[in-house]
C-alpha cells in the first residue's frame, strides 16, 4: 500500500501564495500518477490537478489554470501544489492522492483563503 503524508495548508490572504507538499512511502513502485483534490463544504470533491510521474505531464482544473501549478520530485518521493494568486472560493480541504496499485488518499490539509 501507499501512505501519503501532506503538509503546508494554512491561512492565506487573498492573493497570496502557498505550497503544499505530499510524501509518498510504501509501495511507491505501483503509483502511476498522482494528484491533487479539494472539498469546499457543501460541495463534493474536485480534482484540481494531477501529475504522470514519469513524463510530469499536467491536467489542471479550468478554476485554477494559471494560478496552480503541479510538481513533483521523484527522487524524494513528493509531490508539489503551488498555489498563487488565490481566492477565497480556493478554500476547501486538499487531498493528495496515487494513481495505481490500490491508490491511496492523504489525510487532507485545510486552506483557508481570507483577510
């Protein structure tokens, strides 16, 4: 199996920036792909965005096109969002998730976009 271990939610203003980080350990050898999901309360989760781990080929949300941007670096395992620009209807929980294998989800990191 994998785990996933995110981090960097928090508070930001609007406009501001922030990156948040998702470690993979366990099975790694099976992920295919990974991304990033969001739920905003009331509403179900949404992709946002996902990565190919061996070519790093990218599909974004149209909501955050231009905005987010999705990395990774596979000689430590992680798995990158950078955020810019954001906007208070980007505050939601955060997922990472694998693609392959079993698949797996993070534990979820809260963002919060608000003066």
């Amino acid at each position: 199996q994998v785990q996933l271990v995110e981090s960097g939610g928090g508070l930001v203003q609007p406009g501001g920036s922030l990156t948040l980080s998702c470690a993979a350990s366990g099975s790694i050898f099976s992920i295919y792909a990974m991304g990033w999901y969001r739920q905003a309360p009331g509403k179900q989760r949404e992709m946002v965005a996902t990565i190919t781990l061996r070519d790093g080929s990218t599909n974004y949300a149209d909501s955050v096109k231009g905005r987010f941007a999705i990395s990774r670096d596979n000689a430590k395992n992680t798995m990158y969002l950078q955020m810019n620009s954001l906007k208070p209807e980007d505050t939601a929980v955060y997922y990472c998730a694998s693609i392959g294998g079993q698949g797996s989800w993070g534990q979820g990191t809260q963002v919060t976009v608000s003066l």
